[in-house]
C-alpha cells in the first residue's frame, strides 16, 4: 500500500471521525446524540443501507407502492425523497434532517445508513408496529459502486482522489470507510433477523424481480 494512503482514508478532512467512525461532513456529532430521542411512530418504514446498498433504489419502490395504495400522494412522495438520511444536516440547512422528519405527517419513509448501534432505539429496537426493511448487498460490488461513486464526487469537488483501486479494497476491508465497516455494519443488523419488526433484502434478489 503507498504511504499516505491510510491518511487519505482515516484523515479526510472532508470527513467527521465520531466515535471512531468516519461519517461525511453532514453527520454531526451533537445529531448523532440527539437521534436517541427520535420518536419512532407505529406506521413509520424505516430503510436501511450501508452506502451504495441500494438505498435510493429501495426508497424509490417503498415510496411508489405508498402512492399506489393510496397511503400517501405523490407530493408527500416527492418530500419524502428529498428528505435524504435521517442523520443528515447540510451546511446550508438551519435544522437537522431528524428534526424535520418530526413535522411530517404519517406515515413516514425514513431512510438511513446507520448501523444498529448508532441508530435511535425505536430503529434498532422497536417496540411498536414501526417496520424496518434493510437491504444488504455484495461487499465487493458496494465497494465497487462506492469507490466510482467517490472518485466521480471527489473529482467535482476538487478534492484529492481516492487511492488505486487495489489499495481501496484494502481499506474497505480494514474497516477505514464511511460510516464504519461494512460487516460490522451487516452483521449488527442482520442480528435482528428474528424480529418480526424486520425484512431483510437482498439487492441481488432485487435486481431479478
């Protein structure tokens, strides 16, 4: 691995390092601690991913059969889409997203990359009829979406690129990435398997229906 390039990981000052872990600049530390008060309601569908996971893909289809069953219109569709991560706050946004989301009207379609033990308790361990759906998809085609995805935003950012591919998957493997590590990330989740409250998805499984 070349020299520097596990600073290029660990020492991004595009990033937020809380607890350990590298969040993007729009996961504040004083959001993260106030997300475990965020009331969870009984009709929320809450949607979980690591990054490049499938998240937007699984908001989409949650969102359209909401709209096709009546449940809500294509407008409150359109906001929910826009609402982005549940931990987010974006420089130029005077509230956090989490504070928005309490003034929208149910149900709700929340969407995170949390992993369970950062996640508010109602996500991670719910006691009402919230429903959680996480999708989860292969580590090699995550890191590969990621790495392009990256590479493209760093590039319109000015920022420094990534490293090689090679040493890249070295760092995802380690652990050195945002939000964490991805098995950690899995696995903390995929404990909840035996909770009724839960779906598991395979992004894979998506792609052939």
């Amino acid at each position: 691995m070349a020299e520097g390039s596990a600073d290029l990981m660990d020492a991004d000052d595009y990033t937020n390092v809380i607890n350990g872990i590298r969040y993007p600049p729009h996961v504040k530390k004083e959001n993260l601690e106030a997300l475990a008060e965020f009331d969870i309601r009984n009709d929320d569908i809450v949607l979980v991913t690591f990054p490049k996971a499938g998240s937007n893909w699984i908001l989409e289809i949650v969102n359209k059969i909401l709209v096709t069953s009546g449940k809500i219109d294509a407008s409150s569709s359109d906001d929910m889409i826009a609402m982005g991560k549940l931990e987010f706050q974006y420089s130029h946004e005077p509230r956090p997203r989490h504070v928005m989301l309490q003034e929208c009207a149910s149900p709700r379609v929340i969407l995170t990359h949390l992993s369970s033990d950062t996640a508010p308790p109602g996500i991670s361990h719910p006691q009402n009829k919230a429903k959680i759906i996480v999708v989860m998809r292969n580590p090699k085609d995550t890191a590969v979406s990621y790495f392009h995805f990256e590479q493209k935003r760093r590039s319109m950012d000015g920022r420094k690129p990534l490293p090689s591919w090679d040493e890249y998957s070295q760092l995802f493997l380690a652990g050195k990435h945002t939000y964490g590590c991805f098995f950690d990330h899995v696995l903390g989740w995929w404990q909840k398997r035996d909770d009724p409250h839960f779906l598991f998805l395979k992004y894979e499984d998506m792609k052939k229906v």
